[in-house]
DNA sequence: GTCCAGGATTCAG
DNA sequence: CTGAATCATGGA
C-alpha cells in the first residue's frame, strides 16, 4: 500500500525527561510487545488505535504519526504519564534506604509504566506465559496482522474479542500460540458477552479486580497483576515472574519463597507504588545489572492471600 | 539433545 | 491445602 504522509518530528513535552538510553527498555522492557526499533533509532508501534513514532534526538523526546491523525499527540501524552505522576510516586518508594533499588533506580533512571489499555494488556499478556519477551512480540504480532483491523502502511490494531473468538484453529496455530491459543479463545468468548467488562473491572478495588482478573480462563496470579498494572495503572500491583523470584532471592536474601509470599514482601516493603519498584528489579535483573543487598530479610513470612 | 522462557491448569497426595 | 506433571513453541 502507499505510504500515506507523517508528520515531521515534534518535541513532544513530558514532566520529566526520557533519557535516550531509557528509550528501548521503556517500549521494549517487557511492558508492551508492540514496539518494533527502526535502523535509525527510532520505534515504530501502535497502542490502542493510535500508531506513532518516537525517538531521542539531541532536542530531547520528539513523535510523529500520520498526518492524518489528529490525536496522536495526545494519545502519547497519556500513554507516557505526560503529567508526570509517576515521578512523584516515585518518591514513596524506600529507595533512600534500600541499596537494591536505588542501584536499579539509577541503572534504569526514569523509567515508567506505560499506561496501556486493558485490552492490549490482557492479550500482551494472556500470551506471556512461559515465553520470552521476542516470542511474545511475534506472537502478538500475528494475531494482529491476521486478525486486527488495518491502520494503513501494514499495521493493525490488536484483534477485537469477537475476532479471536471466531478465528479458525489454523488462523490461529499460524500465530505460534502453542497452548495460549486456548487461553486466547476462552477469555474472547467470555469477554464478548460483556462489551463493557474493562470499564467494569477498573471500578474494582485492586484486590477484586485481581480476582475476578483470575476468573479468566490463562489467567493466574502473575497474568492478573500485570494486567493491573499495566492495563489499569494499578501501581500497587506487584507481579512475580522468574526474574524477579531471581531478584528478591538474590538481592533480598529470599531464597526459597514462594510468588505468592513474594508478592505479600513486594507490597509490605515497596508499598503504593511497588510496581514500579518491581519494573526497576525487572529490568535491573534481566540486564545484570543488580546489586546484592546487605539487606536483611524480613524474619516473618508474610502469608500468602486467600485464593477464590 | 537439554534447558528455559514476564505461567496456568490439572491432578495426586 | 501443597507440590508435581503437563501444556506448545522456539531460541540458546
């Protein structure tokens, strides 16, 4: 297809800067799969409705989009917490007295949760299990190429709930989902009856909306926190996935706990925005980048919240 | 070939 | 309730 025009760069203006560096790991850090780096630099993804570019010129942050898309501009400035208000729940964070995370705090300095949508969270991640980050990618990939609705020059909105549900099995075996594709099916068909479910589920409380999260069939404790948190901008959330089992052993000395005990630790001790402290650990953890803690664990075991 | 991946589900005890 | 087996798939 012609390509149709974009916009030049423009700056675009946050509360706080992105540094240049942080750029990949803020759209390709494991938040969302659907950021793809272009030659020179800059990324290329698509969020929502909304395709975009972005990059870190000598300028500071700058975008651009097709031309004719009026709302990109402001699509971004909410996506990137334009208003800033992660830099100030930052501030609740013990990075002041952890050593761990002020070493991941500035290995990874403005680093942020991306405020995704519900639906592109829950299929970024009902794909997850079990997979590395670039296989999610192509696997989300797929299914928006096959399935989704085109935005012009090849790329495509993720696919709606009544499209999943409704794909043949070779449409869908050709994505690479392996047995996420149940996953996929299952949570379509549920979801397709209630249109409104994501408004719904964000008048939960977190904790109920992490349980009714889970009633979603390939969704378990991990899954549900991470949409939370990065679907519903439940900073509080704390999900544990392998990196950071390997994190808190090796850093906090937790060696042996359990996800669920680890995710009691992670609220107790990061506290209303332990997300985010988790994001830092992530990154931090799978870059090599972490620093062992003198720390001293915690001599009480949380208990595990009740399960449904 | 073996092991692992931003795990969830099912089953045995 | 807990722990192990199983689930597809691809890359190291």
């Amino acid at each position: 297809m012609a390509s149709a025009e974009w916009t030049p760069w423009r700056p675009l203006r946050l509360a706080e800067a992105i540094p240049a560096s942080m750029l990949a790991e803020q759209l390709d850090g494991g938040q969302s799969f659907r950021w793809t780096e272009s030659p020179d630099g800059s990324w290329v993804g698509v969020f929502g409705r909304t395709l975009a570019a972005l990059r870190v010129s000598a300028q500071g942050l700058e975008w651009r989009g097709p031309k004719q898309a009026a709302h990109t501009e402001a699509a971004l400035l909410a996506y990137l917490d334009a208003a800033g208000t992660q830099a100030r729940l930052v501030e609740s964070l013990p990075w002041r007295s952890d050593p761990v995370l002020r070493a991941a705090r500035e290995a990874y300095p403005g680093l942020r949760i991306l405020r995704q949508d519900p639906h592109e969270a829950l299929i970024g991640f009902l794909c997850s299990s079990n997979k590395r980050i670039l296989q999610i990618r192509v696997m989300v990939a797929a299914l928006a190429t096959k399935l989704g609705e085109p935005l012009g020059e090849g790329f495509h909105a993720l696919p709606t709930w009544a499209a999943i549900a409704s794909a043949d099995d070779a449409t869908l075996r050709a994505c690479s989902l392996g047995y996420r594709a149940a996953y996929l099916r299952g949570t379509a068909k549920l979801l397709l009856a209630r249109p409104r479910w994501a408004e719904e589920f964000a008048a939960l409380p977190t904790a109920a909306l992490l349980e009714e999260l889970q009633t979603l069939p390939g969704v378990g404790p991990k899954v549900a926190a991470c949409v939370a948190l990065f679907g519903f901008g439940r900073l509080e959330s704390f999900p544990v996935d392998t990196w950071v089992v390997q994190a808190l052993a090796d850093a906090y000395g937790l060696h042996g706990w359990k996800p669920a005990q680890l995710e009691q630790f992670g609220k107790a001790h990061f506290g209303e925005a332990a997300g985010l402290a988790q994001q830092y650990l992530f990154s931090a953890a799978r870059h090599g980048k972490l620093v062992r803690a003198e720390v001293r664990p915690p001599a009480k075991t949380p208990r595990p919240r009740r399960k449904r």
